[in-house]
C-alpha cells in the first residue's frame, strides 16, 4: 500500500480512539424556542452525522454514554450536560494554548521594567510563571473564574434570558452579563463582546458551532502534548518544538503556597515522632 494512504488510515484511526465519546457530541443546530430537547439523542446523531470535517469522524458511542442517565437528568439532559461540557472544554484548552505560547514570548516572560506582581521572575516557563504569583494573586483569579462560571449557569437569570443546558437550553451558549454586577456593572459580554454574531446568519452561526467544536478538539489535544513534552515525555511532532522543561506537577496548583496532604503527612510524622 501506498505510505502515505497507510499513514492517513492510520491518523484516522488514532482520531477517532482519541476522542471516543466526545466525537459524539457535536454542536447543537439553531435553538427553537418551542422546541426543547424531546428528541435529544435524534437531534445528536443526525448533527454529528453532519459534522464531518477535521477531527470528528461522525457519531461514535462505543460506550454508549448518550443512554446514561446522569444524577436523574434523564437521557435529554444528560445529553445537553455532555454537550455543553466539551464545548466548555474545548473553550479551556483554546486560551490554554495560546496562553502558553504567548506566555512563552519575550515579551511576557521576558525583563519589565514594572514588574507584573510581587515575586516576578524572567525567564522562566509558562507553568513557573503560575507557580510565582503569590497565593492572593491566585485566588483572585480562581474567584474571578468562579463568577464567570455562575453567570454562565445562569445565576440571577429568569428563563427568558437563558434556558439551562440540560432543561432544553442551546448547549455551549453563554448568557449575557453586560451591566451584571453589584458594585462595578461589567461593560461589556463574556461572549461576542463587540456584537459581531448578531449580524450573522442563522447558517453562519450553525457552521461557527462546528467550527468551534472542531478547533476545541484540537486544541484538548494541543494543550495535553505540550504539558506532555514539558516533562520531558516524547509527542511527536510537539517534542520537535523548543518547549521548556518543568520539574513541578501541573495537578498541583498551589505546590508552591501550600500542600494539604504534604502538610498533613509532615504533621503525622512529627506526632509519630513525639510517640
């Protein structure tokens, strides 16, 4: 056989065990607001079906994860909390990625004449840059996450500003909070800030949830091999690129502040030494 068919054969089967069940759950077609998600599933595979471009094979559930029924959503909701979680993920890894590669320039990572926090250090990786902000720092921007996150449940929203995800609700659609905000009102959304989608067609948006279900893919993928190379492990072709090395554990993210478990096993020890 011809190498490079065998090569694309095989690319294609390394794809599609990648992705295993998150192949199945493709963007959802323009919401309907009589229509919620009675037919959740035949709705699921006919837009999966349709959405056959870069890294998504069609509908594939070896696992058959569309029939489980997850803490008594039933099989619609399920549905709709699967969707919107991997739409969510793939959001997560687009900005990992580029912030690593732009956290990896020398224009972030490099001399300031004003330095960006206390306990700034030049010249190092995208994960030490992480681990030198102090723990305030951090944690402002855990809670910052945290109200992102609330306002994208729809918190403080009746449902004709945002139907749930898993009530019938378009999944990965993110509600607008533009003048949200007890003290300071925010100015602008979260999602399309500028208002650049409601000039599009209904089409347009439709290919845009495809798009952006596609690039999130590539992107898990993307954000995964680069941590992989970081310590040291071989990912062709990322292992190619000059990524730099880190001894620490991404899993960890406050190693340098505090360590519950290490702090809780130095305490033991101290205690069995008294004993």
């Amino acid at each position: 056989d011809d190498p490079h068919e065998l090569k694309m054969k095989f690319s294609a089967v390394v794809l599609a065990l990648a992705f295993g069940t998150a192949a199945a759950f493709a963007p959802q077609a323009p919401a309907k607001s009589s229509v919620k998600l009675a037919s959740a599933k035949d709705d699921l595979i006919a837009l999966a079906e349709a959405n056959t471009d870069a890294l998504s094979p069609g509908f594939w559930d070896p696992l058959g994860v569309a029939e489980i029924d997850f803490w008594g959503l039933g099989q619609d909701g399920t549905i709709g909390y699967l969707r919107h979680a991997e739409i969510k993920h793939g959001r997560v890894a687009m900005a990992a990625f580029l912030g690593y590669c732009a956290q990896c320039t020398d224009l972030v990572k490099g001399e300031h004449s004003i330095l960006p926090y206390k306990g700034y250090v030049a010249d190092v990786s995208p994960q030490e840059q992480w681990d030198n902000i102090p723990l305030w720092g951090k944690l402002q921007i855990f809670t910052l996450i945290g109200m992102l996150e609330s306002y994208g449940e729809g918190a403080g929203m009746d449902e004709s500003e945002y139907v749930h995800y898993t009530k019938g609700g378009l999944p990965g659609f993110y509600p607008s909070i533009k003048g949200k905000g007890a003290v300071t009102p925010l100015p602008l959304d979260l999602f399309d800030p500028f208002g650049i989608l409601k000039t599009q067609t209904e089409e347009e948006k439709e290919r845009g949830r495809r798009v952006e279900i596609n690039n999130g893919r590539g992107a898990m993928l993307g954000i995964l091999a680069i941590l992989s190379c970081s310590k040291g492990l071989v990912v062709p072709p990322m292992d190619l690129l000059p990524i730099p090395k880190y001894d620490g554990d991404v899993m960890v993210p406050f190693s340098n502040d505090f360590s519950f478990f290490g702090h809780t096993f130095n305490r033991v020890i101290d205690w069995g030494a008294r004993v």
